[in-house]
C-alpha cells in the first residue's frame, strides 16, 4: 500500500469531483485525529510506514494551499480522536506501539 500527501476538497453544495487543495508539509501519514473550527481544520498525530507521528498540521479552507506546522502533540499516537468547540480543540486516546 501507498500512501499520499495529497490534499482534496469538494463543493458540498454542487456535485462534482474532488479538486486539489494542496499538499501536506511532512510526509503522508493514516489514522489522524482531525478537529475544525470552520475556518481552520486541524490534523494531529497518525502513522507512516508502522511508525506512529507526533506532528500537528493545519489547513486554512478559505484558501488553497499547502498545510502548515502546528507544533507537535505530547505522544506519539495514530488513530487519535479529536474534536472542538470552535475555540480550542482537543485530541486523545489512540494508539501508540
């Protein structure tokens, strides 16, 4: 299996096929926690290659482009859960080898 760091968006209120958004700054990992605030989608944590990751990346919607370095979360975890107020978002439980 191959992995991308591929970043796709839609239109959700038209049909149509994904566009390209952007890419991701460090290499394409799986398993993400991902939490949003309508203006700001966050990704933190995941897995390359059967390594867990520690990066946060986000992603500004109203412009396209590449994401950018967040900081970094405390452990290095995939398959995080995230979630937000609008304010502040959190991320726990996973899982780390």
């Amino acid at each position: 299996m191959s992995t991308t760091g591929e970043i796709d968006y839609i239109t959700i209120a038209s049909l149509g096929n994904a566009t390209d958004f952007g890419d991701m700054t460090s290499p394409a990992t799986m398993n993400y926690g991902t939490c949003s605030n309508g203006s700001r989608g966050v990704l933190a944590g995941g897995n390359l290659a059967g390594a867990e990751k520690v990066d946060i990346h986000y992603i500004t919607f109203s412009t396209l482009g590449n994401s950018t370095d967040f900081g970094d979360i405390l452990l290095a975890t995939r398959m995080t859960f995230g979630c937000s107020n609008g304010t502040r978002g959190v991320f726990c439980g996973g899982h780390a080898d």
